[in-house]
C-alpha cells in the first residue's frame, strides 16, 4: 500500500482567479524521505494542507493516507504528523511534561521509559527535567518532531522544518530525520527552498512550480541528464541575448540564461569537448567549472522553458 496516493488533485482559493495547485499526481512510498522543492508561491504549502486534511481540494479524483481517502464519505482524521517551523510547545513546561501533556491531548499512553529512550537516541537525555525556553531552537525542533514520532504516525510532512536555524542544529535535525526514515521506515515529506540541504538528506525531489509537478525523480536520477560538471559564465548587462545566440551556434543545447540586475547569468549543463577553444571563440570572459548541484537542476527546471519561448 502506498502512504500517500494523490490523483488529479487541483485548488484554487476561493478569492484567486488561478489554481494553486493544479492535476498533481503523486505517491509516496513508505520509508522514502522527499524532498518538496520549488520558488516562493509554486505551492508546496498548500499541498502540504491538503496532505494534511486541513484543505480540501476543489477538485480530486483521490487523496489517500494510508489508503483512506480523507476527504471523502466521512471525513477521516489523516494519520499524518504535521511539523511546522514555528514550535507549539509551552516554554514554563518541562521536556516530559510537554510531551506528556501533548500525548494526553491525543489519548495515547506512552509509558516514561519510552519517552526517555527516544530523547535519549536523539542526544536529549537528562534533558527531560529542563523547562522548555531553556532548549536550543534546534533541540526545540527537534522535541517538536519526536513529540509527534509518539503519536505512532506513519508519515510525517514538515513545512520548512530547519528554517531560522543553524548549521549544527539543521545537521541535528536532518539526522533525527533520516534515523526516522531507515530505523523507524517512517515517509517524509519535507518542504524546503534550501537545495543543499535536500540533496544531502532526501531520497527522492519534487519540484514545484506554478502549482504543477515539473519534475519528480529519485535523487540518483536527477542528474542523470546532465554532464557531471556545470560552467557557469557571468554576462555582462545586455549581452545576454548575443551569448544566447553564441551557444546556439556553437551547437550548445543544455544550459539556461537568467538576467539579474546588473547582468546575467548562463549555465551550460552538457560536456564541451574543447574548454578552452569554446572559451576564446566565444569571447567568455569570465567562468566557473564546478560540480553540478540540486540547485542547478532546480535553476534549469525553471528556466528552460522561457529559453525555449525565444
Ligand atoms: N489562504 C490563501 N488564500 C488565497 N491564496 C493563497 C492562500 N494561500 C496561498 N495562496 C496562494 O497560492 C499560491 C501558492 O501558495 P503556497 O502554497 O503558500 O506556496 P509556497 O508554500 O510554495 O510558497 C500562491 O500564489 C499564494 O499566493
Ligand atoms: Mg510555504
């Protein structure tokens, strides 16, 4: 059985002229941690509402947790445990008591040694007597998921889960993450705009954009089109449109221009056979040859298409 299983699911606000979301298909696997990519608005919020039984979508063929569909018949509670970046803790509470008195809120025993066994595996024991506004933003982060972790959920969506924190702590929480992935086989989805850290954690990326899947591939294929170094080449203002038609000629057909406010930047994603001939012929003035990156794919998924519009 799939934990998650979405068909043709597509939203629109009430009060938008467009679709937040639009035909998204998707299923998750159990055990997979997934990475939910995509820019400012692409719609990764609202789908996780939506995963989540908070939104129903304006139109579905299915959204199965578990294999209920959760937002048909009676609507069913989604087995789903929902991390968002801001915490939910009481801070003049300790460890144990915030975790107690959010299990008591959802009626689920958990007896004490179960609860200090799990802070101990995460690196917070003998934290259990320590009031909450003591803690770390990172060790709040991650009380909040193994808090959740005690609910027995099988799938665990976080929003931006390590925005606002730092390095060590993110590194924390990523470990705490995959541990839950390979030890617990619990699925993750997490939403993030920070690439490094979902191609270093995450098994598998959804990209986002406009509301559609524009790719979804598991992470040992996302490269698999591209040669194993970029070169990035820094334009000067307004000769974009030249250097776009520079690559054509030379026979370049993988790579993206994107203008900023005070030139542009190009990314070839193909191997060139040539360096430095290609760089003199073209008159390149300025570049960079570095491993490809999450982020370039991410660049290339976006922009491609505007190249093609040309
Ligand atoms: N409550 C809402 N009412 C109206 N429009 C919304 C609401 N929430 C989000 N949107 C719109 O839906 C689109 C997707 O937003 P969102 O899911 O928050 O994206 P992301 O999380 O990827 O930044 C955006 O255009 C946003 O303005
Ligand atoms: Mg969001």
């Amino acid at each position: 059985m799939n934990i998650v299983q979405i068909k043709n699911c597509s939203k629109k606000y009430s009060k938008n002229e467009f679709f937040s979301l639009k035909n998204i298909n998707l299923k998750l696997e159990k055990g997979e941690i997934v990475g939910l990519i995509g820019p400012n608005g692409s719609g990764k919020t609202t789908l996780i509402k939506v995963l989540s039984g908070l939104l129903k979508p304006t139109e579905y063929e299915e959204v199965k947790i578990l294999g209920d569909d959760i937002y048909k018949g009676k609507m069913k509670t989604p087995k789903v445990g929902l991390v968002l970046n801001s915490n939910q803790m009481y801070d003049d509470l300790t460890v144990m008591e915030n975790i107690q008195f959010f299990l008591r809120m959802h009626k689920i025993k958990k007896k004490k040694e179960e609860i200090i066994a799990l802070l101990k595996k995460f690196n917070l024991q003998d934290r259990e007597k320590s009031l909450v506004k003591s803690l770390s933003t990172g060790m709040k982060q991650k009380l909040n998921i193994i808090r959740i972790i005690l609910l027995d959920v099988q799938f665990l969506i976080l929003d931006e889960p390590t925005s606002g924190l730092d390095p060590v702590s993110k590194s924390d929480v990523h470990n705490l993450l995959y541990t839950l992935s390979k030890e617990f086989n619990i699925t993750i989805l997490i939403s993030s705009h920070v690439m490094n850290e979902v191609q270093r954690l995450c098994t598998r990326v959804v990209f986002l954009n406009n509301g559609q899947i524009i790719k979804d591939n598991i992470m040992e294929d996302i490269f698999k089109d591209f040669y194993k170094d970029v070169i990035e080449i820094r334009i000067p203002k307004d000769e974009s449109e030249q250097m776009d038609q520079k690559f054509r000629d030379y026979g370049i057909t993988k790579y993206i221009i994107w203008n900023q406010n005070d030139g542009s930047t190009a990314l070839i994603m193909e191997y060139i056979a040539n360096k430095d001939t290609f760089i003199s012929k073209l008159q390149i003035n300025s570049f960079n040859e570095r491993p490809i990156q999450l982020e370039d794919v991410f660049f290339y998924e976006l922009y491609k298409d505007r190249l093609e519009e040309n």
